[in-house]
C-alpha cells in the first residue's frame, strides 16, 4: 500500500501558494468548445486541490486560485501554472515565448487532458515543441522522484469508462520536460481533473487517474515543484 514518504514540508511562514489557472485559447471553431479552457466539468477543482494542500501538506494554498493569461505581467508572482481541456490547445508566438520565459526562470506548468481527450493530449504535445523545442516531453521513469515527493506511488490507478470498480494499473503515466536539469512541466494525458471533481465516475469514453491516486499526485507535484 502507498505510504507517506517523507515528512510534508510546510510553507515558508507568511508564503502563501496561489494556483493559477491558464486562460489560453481553444482551437475549435465551434463557439461552444471556446470556453474549454475554464469547461464547466472543472471549474472548481483547483479549489479542491488547494484544500487538500491545505489539509495534507500543511501548505498555505490560497482557497482563491487565479485566472491569468500568458501575456498578463502579473504572471511573474505565481509559478505554480495549471491548465486543462477536452479539445484543442494552441498558442500564438508571444504567448509561446511568455510562456518559455516562465518556465525558465524558476515557473512550473501542470496540465491534464480532460477525459483524457486525445485532442487535448495531440494539441499540447504540439504546443509544448514550440515552447521547448530542444526539449521533447518525455516519460517520467517510474523512480522519478515526483512519484515519492510526499506519497510513495508505484503505479498509478487508472479508471477507464464509466465504471469506476476496476483501475488499471500505470507505472508509466506522468510525461514530463526538463530544462537545464529541472522538472519544469509535467503532463498527465489520463485526466487528474475528473478524479479531483467527483467520486469516480465520468462519462463512458472518460480516461481518467482515480480520484485517490489523483489527489495523491496533486499533492507529490505540488511539493515537488515547490522543493526543486
Ligand atoms: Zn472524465
């Protein structure tokens, strides 16, 4: 069974973690999809994830995450970026570039396919070559230290469908890019989003992370990313 690996490590006292959620633009031209950045389905799960920092890790997660665009100057002051969707990213040139310059100066990306929707996988591994592309994502070996941050995770449980019995096991789930030595995003195309929204079912074609292993993950990436 996963156990804690370490002790959890807390904020500096005063340093308060906020999320920020990524307002990027959809490649769709359906009006409807143009709002994928923010899907309804959600919404609200950086709230989760910053109460379960909260609870778990004894980080000061601000229960207010932030909706920011790659081009805002307030970007600087949070290093902690999330994005997610279920159909098609794309950025432009000085988005690409913002989005370079902050991830090399010290900034950390975490984003999900939603549903593990094969558009969204496609679309950011073609987005990311732009922004590194001396740098492929590559698969994170299973001894990463990103599966031992805070949870000891050997294989990640995986839910396929809408039948939330039966995970399947990966060891091998998390994609990752380094820069000059640091982990700098990581990229899961199984949704870590459905598992942090409900209990464990979703819709019938859904690729998903179950919702414990998701939060353990949330939390092992959050303090990875804070503590290297
Ligand atoms: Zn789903």
């Amino acid at each position: 069974m996963a156990g804690i690996a370490a002790a959890a490590p807390s904020a500096a006292p005063g340093q308060e973690l906020t999320l920020v959620r990524l307002k990027y633009t959809v490649d769709t031209s359906n009006p409807d999809q143009r709002n994928d950045w923010n899907a309804k389905d959600f919404a609200h799960v950086l709230e989760n994830v910053s109460a379960l920092l909260r609870r778990t890790v004894s980080i000061q997660a601000s229960p207010e995450p932030k909706v920011l665009t790659l081009e805002d100057p307030a970007l600087a002051s949070y290093p902690f970026l999330f994005m997610a969707g279920h159909f098609g990213v794309v950025l432009n040139q000085a988005e690409t570039q913002w989005l370079r310059r902050h991830l090399t100066r010290g900034g950390f990306l975490l984003a999900t396919a939603c549903c593990g929707n094969p558009s969204f996988v496609r679309s950011f591994e073609r987005e990311m070559k732009k922004v590194f592309p001396e740098a492929p994502l590559k698969t994170l070996p299973r001894e990463h230290l990103v599966y031992r941050s805070l949870y000891e995770i050997d294989s990640v449980a995986c839910l396929s469908g809408a039948d939330s019995t039966r995970p399947s096991r990966n060891q091998s789930l998390l994609q990752g890019i380094e820069y000059d030595g640091h982990l700098v995003v990581v990229f899961s195309p199984k949704a870590l989003t459905c598992g942090w929204a409900q209990n464990g079912n979703c819709i019938p074609s859904c690729e998903r992370v179950a919702p414990e292993d998701a939060r353990k993950l949330a939390a092992n990436i959050v303090v990875f990313a804070l503590t290297h």
